[in-house]
C-alpha cells in the first residue's frame, strides 16, 4: 500500500499490492482528471494517456475548444452545468436558482489511517492510509473533498466525498454521487444484481451499450428490485480469469449506480445517492458527508473480485464480536408458527430442538401488543401477556432450562394505524399532511429522522431486551418508503426525509450494539431487501431471503456471494412443500444449502417427519464440522446452476489451503449424460490432498471413489469425477484434506 503525490507531473498515485490508481493535474485551471485504474503499474507519469487527440489537453484559455474539453476529459469527479453530459456526481442548486459548477483543485493531504465517515457505516483499519483532494468553486463557495483510502493487506479502494459550503448563503445539494471513475470500453459487460421479494440478488450480465445503463433504488431501503453494487466485466472474463472491475455503495437507502458509454467508446462509471427523492439544504458553513463506494479491480475474475470484497469486509466491515465466534445453531417459529402459538407451542418447539442439538430459539412476529395477523400493533412492543402466559422472563428462563438461549424478532422502525402508537401520534408516520399515506402491509413506517421517536424506539426495545435474557434480535423492516413528508422538517429540508431516515436507522443500531455489546443481531427486510455492507456494519448477519427453498436459494445465495462472504447470509432449513414454492426437495439437501450461509432451521421440529427430524443432530455435526471452514474461507464458484440449469457446485477453502470443502447439488438428474467432471479451484498446486465424503447418515465422513491422494495441481486441472446420484435435489459435500 502507497499513496504519493508527484509535484512535477502533477500526479497522484495510489497502489495496493496488485492495483494501481492515478490521478493527474492540468495546468491552470487545474481540472482533476482520472488517469488509470487497473492492475499494479511501476511508472507514475501516465498523465500522457490524456493527450488523445480528439480532446483538447489543456485549456487554459476559455478557447473555441473548452466545450469539446469539459465533454471528453476524464474528470475524477464530474459536475453539473458546465458541459460535461456525461452523467455528473455533483449537482448544486444556489440561492438564486443556479445548478451550474466548476470545481478546480486547491490542495491535497496524505494521512497515514483511515477517518472516519461521521454518522456513517464505512470500512475502518489500523494499517491504512488515505489521500485527500480538496476541489473548490470560487464563485459560489462549493467545495468538494475527495477522500480515497487503501487498507495494507486490501486491493480495494474506498472512495467517499464531503460537501463544504463555503459562502455565506445557503446551498441546496440536488445530487452527490460518492464515486466516479472514467475508462476506456475495451470490451465490458455489465454484471448487476435483480430481484424481487423472495427472489433476491440474482445475477445479470449483459454488454454495455451506448447511453445510460443503470440501476437505482428510491424505495428508501437498499431493495429486493436492485442491488448498490455493479461490475463491468472483461467479455472474456469468468470465474477465474479476465479483468472486472466491482463498484459497491456501503449505505442502506435510495441510490443509483450507472455505466454511460459516450462517442468515443469511454465508459464512466457512477455510484451514490441519486437525485430522486433527495436535496440537502447546506447552510453557510456546513458540510455533507456521501457515504462511501468500495471500488475493487481483480484480474482474475468475477472469483477474484468476490475474495477481494469477502475479505474486506470480514476484515474491515463487520464489527460485531460473533464475526469471529461460532454462531448458535438457532430455530426461528415464523414458518413454523407464523402467528398462532403461544408460550406452550414455543417451549415444546424448544424442548425438542434442544435434543437434537439446536441452540437457540428465537421468537418471531405476534409476541407483543394484540398481534395476531400482520394488521396491528406495530410500535406496541409491550409483551402480549394473553400469548406468552407468565410474561417474557419465564418464557426465557424456561427457555434457558433447557440448554437453550433466546432470541426475539422486532420491526423497530414500523406504526400500524390500528396501534395504540398510532393512535397516541398519528403525526409520528410518515406521511404529507393532509393526505392518507398508502399502507404497505398494512403499515406505515415511522419517522426516524426525528429524535423523540427514536428514542422511544430505543427506550422500548431496550425495556424488553432489559427484561429478559435476550441474545439475539432479528431487526426487521418489512415495507418501502412512500409519501414523503415529516410533520418535523421545515418545507425546504422535506427533500432530506429519505436520507435523514437512514441515518436515523444508523444511530439506532449504532446505540444498539453499544448497549449491548455481546448481542447477536441479524438484520431482515421482507427477506433480503436490505442486505447491503451498511447494515453490516452493525450486524454480521443478515437474513437473506423469505424464500427458503434449497434450489432457490442457490441462485440466491449465488448472487448474494458474489460480494459477500458467506458467514454474513441468513439461511435456515425450513420444512416442505416449501411456503414460497411449493417444492419438496430432500431434508438432507436442505441441510447442504443453508450450511453455506449461517445455518438454522425455521420448522416446527415437534411436527415434521421422524426421519428429518433424526437427521438434525447429523446436521449439526455437519455445522460444527465445517463450520470455520465455510465461514472463514476463500470462496470459489466452479459451476451455475443458474447458467447450467442442471448443477451447482462451489467449493470453500482454507486460508493455509489445508483443505477445502467442495458442495455438489444436482437439481436435475439426467438420463445417459457423460459423467459430470470437475475441476477443483484455490488449492495449494504443490501439495497432496485426499478426498473425503461426508456421510449424513451417519455423520461422519468416508472415502470417496477417488481413493488416491493427489496434487493441488491435479485437482485443479484434470479435475475430479462427480460420483452419479439418483435423483433431482441431491446434493453431496466432498472433504479434501491436505495428506
Ligand atoms: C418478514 C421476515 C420474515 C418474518 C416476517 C414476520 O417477512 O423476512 O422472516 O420475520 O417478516 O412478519
């Protein structure tokens, strides 16, 4: 990691141990132009890559060409109004209406950590260093603070900006995109994530064309529809090989991410806050932090590209101390339940989990207030004491007794109009005065931006985790942001509602696991609809979808791995027919698939079929067995199921590449097809290793068909044999230990 500045070519140049970043000057005025972004580079003068000859280099004149220039020039960070159509990060309305900008370099500061974003999720590190670029518009008091940091034993980038008002009168922020990147188009497809409630973060990949390809969110969460994250993606590029180039927003609200392609065939690739349902008044004096983009560039795949972000964020995201701690094997009631138990049901679902060596129960939606369906009484978190007899504490206790800890489901940032909350604070919604704001679940979603609510929120989640032995909370956020209006801000800060809700949401969690430190938190919305690095920051887990069904989750669990590690997805073995789908796969394959993600169960243990139920203490065994493994290791992806339509197959592996635990799932059996042959990926080519299965039956692990040891080298270029299976939804995990 280095970050140096290079006074007499007016260069910066930013390298981490496989990429390079260069940044250059023009001369008077010194515009802030984007050099290169690549692999590791030794020379720093590439300032010359800027001297094409359809773009004039230096305008130091306001000649007959500055139009051609403000339009071709790569700008590190592009603004609104003085030519550059190209998909601006920064847009600024005056006083007196103007949108127009014209940001010129003042001075620059290399620090040797990492500060941090105030009121903000960002990556954090002691081993850091970071370059600061300050940009500044004379004439209307606008500055820019360009924030690039890079970690020691990181190739990712992290990129952020600060808006300063330096005039006297205020300012109106209309967009502020956190990074900006030009490039040439050498060939790109643009590699997203797309889904829908129960059908999360499946992957898209298609060439980038001329014009704006985007994606964005302005449903005031992250989404189920898109995801803050976008890669462009060498045509050649796969799993293994090929450059690609990964953009991702560490924030939980509205944002937007595009890829314009302009006449020359230059690619400029934007993420941020979008201007949809955003403008931020800056008075005379005050600043705005954007929050921050993690740029990744990888030149050996998408592969490459997913172990750089896994990495990253176990190493410099997740705070919470689970991430390192083996996690308890829990069962959640929602699919087992969903409203209709009581203190007796949970304690019987309890007493029997507990025998087959599950850890912990966890109560989900209908405890508190007159809950019954998903109707009422969102924002009373008081015990229904007519379902859970004796009041919470006995529940627990007798939870407890039996071996087992407990865990309780919230959805803090929620008002049901039928709540006593509601009926004592109709204006603690959100909503436009005057006007009936639309139900979404029969919900509203409370105004956050406003302290007096989050302190109840606050003051009433922590009575009840106060009240009881309570590890765990499932933080839920089970509607969309609609009918902008907070009967709190005044009428030129309504734009801010959206932004300043997500914050609101920060500094509730933030206050969260600073009360409770040990707490295990796993944050939810519908599913997976706001699973994005900013909630991870708070909790090493996130739910990842209400759909729970084995072959759908690995097209969902595909697509959530791409950037996450796999210690951070929320997945549980449910019972069949699936409630999503409707599909009965086996009990054991069920087992094989949440094994890549947390691993718990959402079934009514004392109800589903003997022989699954005799399979869960396998299971377990299972768990405990892999567990680090799966959790702590290098991820890679040797077959799609979602390309293939047959199989999914994805291997994790151990740091010191000692072993590695390979997950074959065969979801179409297939009659007189060639034997499936795999080629393994991320061992050690020099050592020998020995392949092992893993036996559910009996929980223990035996040979497998290939009796020999072999090479690392052998593995991953002859590759292995997939024993044949009969049957759709089988699966198998093959052990494969250094000898
Ligand atoms: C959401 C969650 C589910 C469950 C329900 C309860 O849909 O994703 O897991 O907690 O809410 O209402």
């Amino acid at each position: 990691m280095s970050i140096a500045y290079f006074q007499k070519e007016k260069v910066f140049k930013i390298d981490t141990e496989h990429t390079s970043y260069i940044i250059g000057l023009t001369d008077k005025p010194a515009y802030v132009g984007h050099v290169y972004y690549g692999a590791r580079v030794e020379d720093h003068d590439l300032s010359y890559l800027l001297r094409t000859s359809e773009m004039p280099f230096v305008p130091s004149q306001n000649n007959r060409d500055k139009l051609l220039f403000m339009d071709t020039y790569p700008m590190e960070y592009p603004v609104h109004g003085t030519g550059d159509f190209r998909g601006d990060a920064l847009k600024v309305r005056t006083e007196g209406g103007h949108e127009v900008l014209d940001l010129h370099f003042v001075s620059y500061e290399i620090l040797n950590e990492k500060p941090k974003l105030k009121g903000l999720p960002a990556t954090f590190g002691k081993e850091a260093q970071t370059l600061k670029i300050l940009l500044e518009d004379k004439i209307c008091g606008v500055q820019a603070e360009l924030c690039y940091s890079v970690f020691a034993d990181s190739d990712a980038l992290m990129r952020s900006v600060r808006i300063i008002n330096k005039s006297k009168t205020p300012v109106w922020l209309e967009r502020v995109l956190s990074a900006s990147f030009d490039m040439d188009d050498t060939g790109f497809d643009l590699v997203t994530l797309h889904g829908a409630w129960a059908r999360e973060r499946h992957i898209s990949r298609n060439p980038v064309n001329y014009g704006f390809q985007g994606l964005s969110s302005y449903r005031g969460e992250s989404s189920h529809q898109h995801h803050p994250f976008l890669a462009l993606a060498e045509k050649c590029a796969d799993q293994t090989k090929g450059e690609v180039y990964g953009v991702h927003f560490v924030y939980s609200g509205n944002f937007c991410g595009s890829v314009y392609k302009n006449q020359f065939d230059q690619l400029r690739v934007t993420m941020g806050i979008g201007e949809e349902n955003f403008c931020w008044k800056l008075e005379a004096g005050e600043d705005f932090q954007a929050p921050e983009v993690v740029l990744t560039y990888s030149a050996e795949g998408l592969g490459g590209m997913s172990r750089i972000y896994h990495d990253l964020y176990r190493q410099h995201l997740i705070r919470s101390p689970y991430l390192k701690k083996k996690r308890p094997i829990l069962i959640n009631n929602w699919e087992a339940t969903y409203f209709d138990f009581d203190e007796k049901k949970l304690l019987a679902i309890a007493k029997e989990a507990s025998k087959c060596g599950i850890e912990m129960l966890v109560m989900d939606d209908g405890w508190f207030g007159s809950r019954n369906d998903d109707t009422t009484a969102l924002g009373d978190w008081f015990v229904n004491e007519k379902k859970i007899r004796g009041g919470l504490k006995k529940l627990v206790d007798a939870v407890n007794a039996e071996g087992m800890k407990f865990g309780i489901w919230f959805e803090p940032e929620m008002i049901s109009p039928d709540s006593d909350l509601y009926r004592a604070h109709p204006d603690w919604a959100i909503a436009v005065p005057g006007r009936t704001a639309v139900k979404g679940r029969d919900q509203y979603v409370l105004d956050l931006s406003r302290k007096e609510i989050r302190d109840y929120v606050f003051e009433r989640v922590s009575a009840i985790l106060d009240s009881a032995n309570i590890e765990y909370v499932k933080w839920d956020m089970n509607r969309q942001l609609t009918d902008l209006g907070s009967y709190d801000l005044p009428a030129d800060r309504q734009g801010e509602l959206s932004h300043r809700y997500v914050l609101g949401v920060y500094e509730l969690q933030e206050r969260l696991i600073r009360r409770y430190p040990k707490l295990l938190l796993e944050n939810c919305s519908g599913g997976g609809a706001r699973f994005d690095p900013g909630m991870l920051y708070y909790s090493p887990q996130i739910w990842c979808s209400d759909d729970t069904d084995a072959i759908e989750r690995l097209m969902i669990q595909e697509g959530t791995a791409l950037i996450y590690p796999l210690s951070t997805m929320g997945a549980h073995v449910s019972d069949c027919p699936n409630h999503a789908v409707g599909r009965v796969t086996p009990f054991e394959t069920r087992g094989y698939v949440a094994l890549a993600g947390t691993f718990g169960y959402e079934l009514d243990v004392t109800r589903i079929p003997a022989a699954d139920r005799a399979m869960i203490p396998k299971q377990v065994e299972m768990y405990h067995k892999y567990h680090n493994l799966v959790a702590d290791g290098d991820y890679y992806r040797i077959a799609s199921y979602s390309e293939n339509h047959i199989y999914d197959c994805y291997m994790t592996v151990k740091k010191d590449k000692s072993e590695a635990l390979l997950t074959y799932i065969q979801v179409m059996a297939q009659p007189q097809v060639h034997t499936k042959k795999i080629r393994l990926q991320g061992l050690d080519p020099e050592k020998r290793y020995k392949i092992k299965r893993f036996n559910i039956e009996t929980g223990k692990e035996e040979p497998y068909s290939i009796k020999q040891a072999l090479s690392g080298d052998t593995l991953m270029r002859a590759g292995i044999l997939i024993d044949k299976t009969w049957g759709d939804f089988k699966g198998m995990l093959l052990h494969i230990v250094e000898v």
